[in-house]
C-alpha cells in the first residue's frame, strides 16, 4: 500500500514537472521572440545597445549596430574592446562637452573620462564624440552609459551630418560674437583712440576715443553710426583729398616696409599724435594696421596702456577670431 502511494506521488511530481518544463519553454519562446522584436525596433529607431564590463569588453549587444559602427560592425562580439571600436568608428579619441570654447586638440581624452566615471559613483553619463565616416562625412555620435552593477548598458545613436554641422555653425558664431565683444570691452575704456583697418584700409574696429581723433564732436550722425566695413577715408569727412592722400601713403609705407610710423595732425582745437603699426601674421606677412591715436597735452583721467601690449592683444584676439571665421566657413561649406 505505501509503495503505490509512493508511485502515486511520484508520478504526480513528474507530471507537474512536465509541465513546468512546457511552460518555462513557451516562456523562453516568448522572451525570444520580444527580444528578435525589440531588436528590429531598435534598429528601425537606428539605436544601437551594447553591455560591456569596467575594462570595455563587450558582453553583449544588439540594435542598429551595422547603422552605428559601419566598418567594424562585425567585430562587435563578445569579449572585444568596445572602447577600441568606438575609436575605430569615430576616428577620434576626444570628448565633445557643451559649452567647451577649446580646440579639439585641448579637450578631455575620451578614455580618461570614462575611466573618472566608471571609478565614480554616478549612475549614468552621456558622452558626445564628434566623427567622421569614410566618406569624410561629420557626425556626432551619442553615447549613454548606465551602470548595472559591476557591469554597464550602453545606449549608442547617431546625429545626422547637418544637425551637427548647424551645432557647431551656431557654437562658432556665438563664439565669433563673444571675441568680438571682449575686444570691444576692453578696448573701449582705455585712453588711447585704437583703430584696426584690414589691408585695403576698411575699418575692422574703431573705439570712442579714436572717433575724438578723427570726427568733430559736432558731427553726431557720423559719430554714432556703424563704422565697422566703411573705409578708412570715408570717416575723414573733414579733411582735403590732399590730407587723406597723406595718411593714406603713410598707412601704404607702413604695410611695405613693416616698420610703425608716427605723425602730428590738428584736429579741430586737438592736437593729435597718430602711431601707425603693422599687423603681423606669423609668418611675418602684413594681414592689417593697427592706428593709435592719442590726443596731446590732454590730462589723462585713465591711465595709459602700453601701445605694444594693446598692438600685441589686438594680433592674438585677430589670430583668434581668424581661426574661428576658418573653421566657420569650413563648416558653412559643409551645410
């Protein structure tokens, strides 16, 4: 009697067991089928998804991944370095951080600043890295990382070639006008007039007191109007064609044999003394002059400011604001 109550227990287990082994596979079957779902979504939402471990070996991953990695798409597999990868993919081993006026070259290493996050504590990070393709296309690749554990889900998508080319056109105009508002501000308080002409005389920057040098207190439509583009003859309202030939031959043997040259001129009651000096590139080449204009026997209620340290401010914020109209145009090109 206790045998076959065994048995019947027995066999009762395996039927329940049996069935437990039917259910567990319609849920494997399931689960297979939701991620085999999952994984076409993502790569329709051209997202890819890669879980690696704190030394950047892959585990695991699925998604867009032949969307994001191109070339080496296929060497996304376990046990690969994912870091390597995204190198390879991007060509470039910087991180792109809002809000960075600073040159590629200067920017933090990708790999360093992974390193402070992984040895950290916080939970997540987006990283943004700046690539180019093998058709020298831009893009800008954004990478998420959540930490899971001792391990770490990484979300990858990629922003198309005009959205970022339309970032980084807005990112060097603001640029362009933050330099441009330094230079006024600090040039706006001194003494001394400064005036910056570009090679065929057109007024790049003019400050107040240089107008005082040039244009009667009288004459406020001139005074108060957008000098910036005009030429440098065109503010000499009150001199002969005779004077501005003068001055005009001056600025001309100053750019020939790049030497400064000084001069007195009456301006009205005002005595004027004009120091013209060349802009100099690096490579010795005339790009511009730079005009101080000082009034003479006037007390000083600021005090001056050294003319070679204010013509040595105006050549690095020019070479700055150079650097920034290239790689605008460059990026202007591109849209």
């Amino acid at each position: 009697m206790k045998n076959t109550n065994d048995d019947e227990r027995v066999a009762s287990l395996r039927s329940q067991l049996s069935k437990y082994e039917s259910r567990l596979k319609e849920y494997e079957s399931k689960i297979q089928t939701q991620e085999a779902e999952m994984n076409e979504l993502l790569k329709y939402s051209e997202m890819a998804i890669v879980e690696f471990t704190a030394d950047f070996r892959i585990i695991n991953s699925y998604g867009a991944i032949e969307k994001i990695f191109e070339s080496v798409a296929e060497k996304i597999e376990r046990g690969k370095n994912l870091l390597t990868m995204i190198y390879k993919t991007t060509r470039n081993t910087k991180e792109k951080i809002d809000g960075d006026t600073r040159s590629i070259e200067e920017q933090q290493d990708l790999d360093q600043s992974l390193t402070e996050f992984i040895d950290g504590h916080r939970e997540e990070k987006i990283i943004k890295i700046i690539g180019q393709n093998d058709k020298s296309e831009i893009f800008l690749l954004i990478w998420k990382i959540i930490r899971k554990g001792k391990n770490f889900k990484s979300f990858f998508k990629i922003i198309p070639t005009n959205t970022i080319i339309h970032s980084l056109k807005e990112q060097y105009e603001k640029e362009l006008a933050s330099e441009e508002r330094n230079k006024r501000e600090i040039f706006g308080v001194v003494s001394d007039g400064i005036t910056v002409l570009d090679i065929r005389n057109n007024i790049i920057f003019i400050n107040e007191k240089a107008k005082d040098a040039y244009i009667h207190q009288g004459n406020k439509l001139l005074r108060n109007a957008k000098l910036d583009g005009k030429l440098f003859q065109e503010i000499l309202v009150n001199e002969s064609n005779e004077e501005i030939k003068k001055r005009l031959n001056i600025n001309k043997r100053v750019i020939i044999n790049k030497e400064p040259k000084s001069y007195l001129k009456n301006v009205g009651d005002l005595s004027v003394k004009y120091t013209v000096y060349p802009l100099l590139t690096e490579k010795k080449n005339v790009e511009g002059l730079v005009i101080i204009s000082k009034i003479e026997n006037q007390k000083e209620l600021i005090p001056q400011i050294n003319t070679k340290k204010i013509v040595s401010t105006l050549k690095v914020l020019t070479e700055e604001n150079r650097r920034l109209q290239k790689e605008l145009e460059i990026i202007k090109s591109r849209v």
